[in-house]
C-alpha cells in the first residue's frame, strides 16, 4: 500500500469545501421560511406546547418518511427514550445496540433503568451486522415464557436498537430477519438518517418504533428537537400521552394517569422545523453531491478510503467518512485538518469504553474497534456541494 | 355568611379582564425584541446548543435573580431533576414535598427513582408549611449515620422541594430553620416563581439549588425552558456537565464520564428568552397591578376571597387565586367561568390521589385536601392589568 500524504489529505478536503479560513463539521442552512415562520409563530402568541406548527411538523415528518404517525418531541434522546419504554422495556432489561454509536443510545435506555448490550459492527454499513447480531444472541440467548433471556445475566433481552450511522442505512433485511427469529422488538435509533432511504423505503419505518433528530448539526434542524416515528395507532397515542405528562383529557381538570414526560416540541421549535422540511429534498441532494465530489476526490489519494454507501440504500451522507488505512495516523490527521481549518473528529468513544457502560454485558467488538481507530469525519455542509 | 352568586364572579372576572369574548387563562406578551433577536440568531446559524444568546439568558437570569450560577435546561421538569440529582438525591430515597404541586414535581424525583414523601400545605402561603413539615419530621424522621430516615419505610429522606405556588413565596424561613435542624437539603421549586421575592430576595436562591421554568404559560417564556439555579460553584459546574450529556471536554474527542442528559436550552429558545427578561419588570409590575384590580373587584362580592401575598413577600401573582367558601359549589363556579369564556381552572389534583403515587408515603394532608376543593385560578394575562 503506498503511504499516507497528510498534506494530500487537508488539500483534497480544502478543495472540496471551496472555501478559506475555518469550515464547521456541520452548519445548518436556513435559505427557507425560518424567518417568517418564527415571525408568525411570535405573532400567534401560540410558542409553546401548544400550537399548529407542531401538528404540521408533525404531519410533514409523516409525508417524508411515510410513517403513519410522527410525535414531535423536546430532542431525539428523549424520542429514543420514550419509543424503547412503549416498546415494552423495563427496568433491568437489556436492549441489543451497537457499541460504535452516540453515548444517546446507551443514555436512552439507561434513563428508563435498562442496561446496553453491545453487539459487535459490520464494515459494509457501519451499523450492526446480522451475522454479528445472530451469532451474538445464539452465544448467549435463550427463549423462556414467551420472552428470550440472556442466560449469562438472566436479564430479559427487551429490544435491539440498529442505529444508522452517519446515516447510512443498516443492513435492515438482515437485522429484522434475526429480530423476527427471536422475537425480538426492533426500534431504529435513526437519529442521524432523516432523508435515508433503504430499498426506496424510508430509514425509521422498519422497526416497531423509531427516534429521528433535529438538533443543531443534523440534515434539518429545529434548535433541539426529535420525533418518534410508528404506524401503529396504540403505540402512537401512547407516545403522545407519555410525551405530554400523561395527561388525561378534560375541560379543566389535572388528572395525569402515569409517570408522564414533559418531551412535547415547543411550537416555536416546531415552526423552524417545518421551514427546514420544506428543503430537505434539496438538502438531501447537496449533501449526496458534496459526497460524490469527496469520492472523486479521494480516488488518487492514498492511505484513506471514502466511506460509500452499499447498493439498496441511499444515504442522507449526514457525516463524510474516511476509513484511514494505517490507525497510527489517524491523530495526525486529526490534527492536521483541525489545525488547518478544517473541522474534522473521529468516531465516538465506543461506548464499553465510557466508565458507565464499562460492565454492560457485550459480544466480540472487533470491528467496532477496529473502525474507531480508523475513522474520520469531514466536514459535511450542505453549503459546499 | 352570605352566598356565593355565581353571576357576580363572572361578571367581576370579565369587569377586570376587560376584554369580550374567549379569555385564555395565561398568554404570554411578545412587544419586545422577540422577532429580532430570533432573526440574529438564525443569521447566525447557532439555534442549537451552543450560542451566544445561552451564555446572555443565563446571566440576565443571574442578575435578575442575584444568583451566582444559572444554567439553562429544556424545560423546569428537567431542571428540578437534575437539581435534585446534584444535591444528592438517588434511586429510593425520598424526597419531601407538597401534595398541592404541579405532577413535575414528583415526577422529577421519580425520574431518578426517588420517592415523593408528601407533606401537608397551609393557607396562608399554599405551599408546605413549616409546621406540617416539623411535625412530619418528628413522627416518622431518625438520624442515623448522618442522614435522615423514614423509620416507617426505612428509606433515606435526602431532600426537601418546597414550591412557591402559582408565584407566592413559601414560609422559607421556617422551612429553612426544619431543615437545617434535619440538615436535610433544601431543592426550591420556583418553576412558578420568576420574578418573586421573599424579604426583598428572589426565591430560588434560599435553596441549595432551585428549578424555574419558562414554559408558554410561565411570566416570561422561551417556548419550553427552565433553569437551575444554585449560589455553589461545584454544583453549577456539576449542572452544566450533566445537562450537556456529561461530555468531557476535548478538542475532538468524545468522552462522556457519566450518564448524562440532553438538557441544554437551545439557543434559538434562549434568544426569545432573553427579549422576555428584559420585559420582566414591567410584566410583574402588570401581574401585580392586576392582582391589585382583582382583590379590589371581589372585596364586594361573597362566597369568594382573593388569596393574596403575606407581608415579606413579594409575589409575582403568575395565576390569581379565588378560594371558594363553599366547595361544593365549586364546580358550578368553574362551569360558569368557562361557559362564558373566561378560562379558569382547579388547582391540580392532589398528588396522592393519582395513581402512580397513591402509595407514596405522606403526612396528614388536611390543608391540602381542603385547598383542593376550593381554588378557582383566574385569566391573569399580564395584559389586562
């Protein structure tokens, strides 16, 4: 393999961002209707938990994705929460989730008393490969009552959550088909992949229940905020009263049936939110150009590879991706990049490496460990296609 | 005593609204720099988690308040959470509370799963009473190993919240003096309270650390916010590394060293904050107008008294309180209000009697059972003053 040039490598990226000076990992671009949405939204009065951007966000999420119903919440974590919880999880459970992922995921079934298991990458998606997850749960699962256990803990092994990665697409056929074997709830952790399609289907509909994001540095955003997605009715109310301090309705009365949430989106939040849908199709297409312009212009540069998405799936490129051959470069070329300008980071900390999830119950991680010290992420604007 | 006619409450509420037609019962005012400070921050492109308007929301409410720290949340519900978690509280211990309070209130303990332990009201504040939370202590309360127990349950009582209902400052002196006898830890709940005083020092500061929200129907709004406040450097450092997913900082790294929340304010919400501080003065001294137009109004008419501030005490009057003489006619009056258009409300039903804490334990909660029955929460814009 012929070696890594750091300078090729800043060049190339400078190159491509086409501009001097200091490039972000991820700005939002609000070429839209923010302004005059915000200014209605004031105007109304209506910026709270009540208000009908919130009910058009709503209803515009359901649109792109083709779910059947979208609940709009305060940010993805607490839509990841809250989805895992109608899902069935308990306290002491285990839910199934990638160790290379955002410390949300882990966070998300922590809050709700859970415990992370991590099941080992693929290199092909980034995500969680069946054949890791299938030979994961043959090693340790056991169906009992109705439920499977993991026979090592005892616990009950409640939910798997895929999470597509930088918005890459998991391989989804595979991960559902090990899912239904074991009868197991999935619940997409598709925080970073609002505009992912798999097999022409939108990312976050396959599974029982999914969480999408729409903080600062995602493909939309509205300030903070996440929506849960789902296409059944039950499960859809369910969330809503959970999300809303599980208030009953009534003319005036104060009658919460449960431990509710105080997770709906604030209208105003909802009201940047609807003026950043109205271009994600456009956003979307920038994105896949700045990533095909990366791809040509790393084709003559050695030592790294452009992470492409596989045949099947078209990614929302949410985050560009380089594979560094050689890992004992990697923080050079942090540096390099980062002291040049160019905003650029490695993958999450795995998260049995974090001092909380140190002693969650895991399989083999040696893909995850292996891409943790290879991966760098570029800078990913929309701006620069 | 002479008998409640309905027909006159209604038509001195409409005398002091001022206004025809449909009254909601709390709408926030938007006639400062909302729309261009909303406008900056989009042109800026930071709406999210970081951004200048967070830092200036956060001393404006330093000022405002005379505390060392503030640190912006998502919401109230989530500031009081993680103030009770930073001043100690953990899984199963219990927290000491009003019955009368809104469901946050307990829910923030349950969220850590901790336990409301409920403790009686008095009148002449509608918050716990010193009394009540003394007698309480002393049935049920033993010192051991330099914490308190509840002998009864054997569990650790680690906090009091006392909340300054609908803006009235509790009896935080002799509060104060029960707790610092238990050397229990004080976590005020002023999420009604922005802009309240109790011998001329804002509430929220007497804790060791406090909640305010800044929800829609709040004295000031940002959508959905809400802050901690505490006068101690290491909590507010602790608050802030919690609530920004506990991320260690790293020019690019991502080390979280505990579980953490998602729990930052938004900046785009902190620049509507900040346009609504700087009205604050003026909104109290409307509310407090207001207040004043309805104690003058309803000193005629029977059946009814306005609740009004104890001396030392300066209210913000967030939501005007009639407390009906006959309870029984309660219902009837809150018909006819709503009927007409005015929007009033109950009190929230007591903690105790929803399901998810009918079994917490509690002391007598005679005060509060009798409160219960009695008080109707008027339209108390800050507009109609």
């Amino acid at each position: 393999m012929r070696s890594l040039d750091i300078g090729k490598v800043v060049a190339a990226v400078r190159d491509v961002v086409g501009q001097e000076g200091v490039v972000a990992l991820h700005e939002p671009q609000f070429s839209g209707n923010e302004k005059s949405y915000l200014t209605d939204c004031i105007e109304s009065t209506f910026v709270s938990t009540v208000g009908v951007y919130v009910s058009k966000f709503e209803m515009m999420l359901q649109q792109v994705t083709g779910s059947k119903h979208a609940i709009a919440c305060v940010n993805g974590t607490a839509a990841l929460q809250v989805a895992l919880q109608i899902a069935g999880v308990r306290s002491s459970d285990e839910v199934i989730m990638p160790a290379l992922t955002f410390v949300a995921t882990a966070n998300s079934a922590s809050f709700i008393g859970a415990v992370p298991h991590f099941v080992d990458s693929e290199r092909k998606t980034l995500g969680i490969g069946s054949k890791a997850l299938s030979e994961r749960l043959a090693a340790i699962g056991e169906r009992a009552n109705g439920s499977v256990r993991n026979r090592e803990t005892g616990a009950r092994i409640a939910a798997i959550i895929p999470m597509h990665t930088f918005g890459h697409p998991v391989d989804v056929e595979g991960i559902e088909s090990v899912a239904a074997d074991w009868r197991i709830p999935v619940v997409e952790d598709a925080t970073e992949a609002l505009g992912s399609l798999y097999h022409n289907r939108h990312v976050g509909t396959f599974g029982l229940l999914s969480a999408l994001s729409f903080n600062g540095n995602k493909i939309i955003t509205t300030g903070g905020g996440g929506a849960i997605l789902t296409d059944d009715d039950e499960l859809a109310a369910r969330a809503k009263h959970l999300t809303t301090t599980a208030k009953a309705p009534h003319r005036w009365a104060f009658i919460h049936d449960e431990v509710g949430y105080n997770f709906r989106l604030p209208n105003i939040n909802a009201a940047l939110g609807c003026a950043q849908l109205e271009q994600l199709d456009r956003f979307i297409e920038q994105k896949r150009r700045l990533a095909e312009r990366y791809r040509r212009a790393f084709e003559t540069v050695a030592g790294v590879a452009v992470f492409v998405e596989q045949a099947g799936a078209r990614s929302n490129y949410w985050l560009n991706t380089l594979i560094v051959e050689d890992p004992e470069r990697r923080d050079e070329l942090l540096a390099a990049l980062n002291n040049d300008g160019l905003m650029a980071r490695p993958v999450w900390t795995l998260m049995h490496r974090l001092p909380m999830y140190h002693d969650c119950p895991r399989g083999p991680l040696d893909v995850a460990e292996d891409l943790e010290r290879r991966i760098v992420n570029l800078p990913s604007s929309a701006k620069f296609a």
